[in-house]
C-alpha cells in the first residue's frame, strides 16, 4: 500500500514539475529526461567556469538525442519585483547562449520566469546571503 502511495505521489508531483514549466515557458516535454537546479550569487547572472562546462557537455546531449530544453529563471520577490524580474531574465537569457554557442537549435529552448514563492514581498527582515536566485532547467522530449 506505502509503495502504491509512493508511486502515486511520484507520478502527481512530477506532473506538477513539467505543468509549472508549460505554464511559464510554454514547455512541450512531455517526457522529462533530467531537471537541474542552477545557483546564482546575490546581485549575479553571471554563469561561473564549472557551470558553463556542465551547461555545454548537457548541450551535446541535448543536440545529440534532439531533445527540447526548458529554462525558468525564479523570481525571489525580495526587493523591487521589476529588478527581480530583469535578474531572472538575464540567468535564463545567459544559459541560453551557451546552449546556443553549442548548437542546440532555437526551435528546441524555452524560457519563461516565474516566482519562486507565493508570497510576494517581505514577511520579515531579510539578509543578502538569504536570498536565492535560481534558474530551473528541464530536459527531455514530447
């Protein structure tokens, strides 16, 4: 019964996973290969050494088995929503030129911002090393 349970659960939240990214980025992966979670530094959208050698062996993947490629940057909401938003576009708009420069074809990469929480705005003080600024990616096909 736990286990019947558990695979319910599986299959529920990765739905939820892939209709989160179509509901942002108008993903078509029907079929998730991998999902990847990449960290940014406060106040960064820039993509450091060992990220973008990760991004390019995933893009020789990505061209090789003709997969689609999802990118949803996370809005923090801590601070002006509009600085928030432009940080989210210019992660997702940096890990999409690497895909690029590796020759994943335009026609397969998605991008779409979305917030990570549902509450906008502060509950209480928050520090800079609290902050989390991410970018979402979701491979696979349809």
């Amino acid at each position: 019964m736990k286990r019947k349970f558990l695979l319910l659960a599986a299959f529920f939240l990765n739905s939820c996973v892939q209709t989160d990214f179509h509901d942002y980025t108008g993903c078509p992966i029907r079929h998730q290969k991998q999902r990847l979670t990449l960290l940014f530094e406060y106040g960064s959208a820039e993509l450091n050494e060992p990220a973008v050698r990760r991004l390019k062996r995933i893009a020789s993947d990505v061209r090789k088995n003709d997969d689609f490629i999802c990118l949803s940057g996370r809005l923090s909401y801590h601070g002006a929503a509009a600085d928030q938003a432009l940080g989210a576009l210019d992660r997702a708009r940096n890990a999409a030129a690497v895909f690029l420069q590796e020759g994943v074809d335009l026609k397969k990469i998605y991008i779409g911002m979305a917030p990570q929480q549902k509450q906008i705005g502060l509950s209480q003080p928050l520090s800079a090393i609290e902050e989390k600024h991410t970018l979402e990616i979701l491979i696979g096909s349809n």
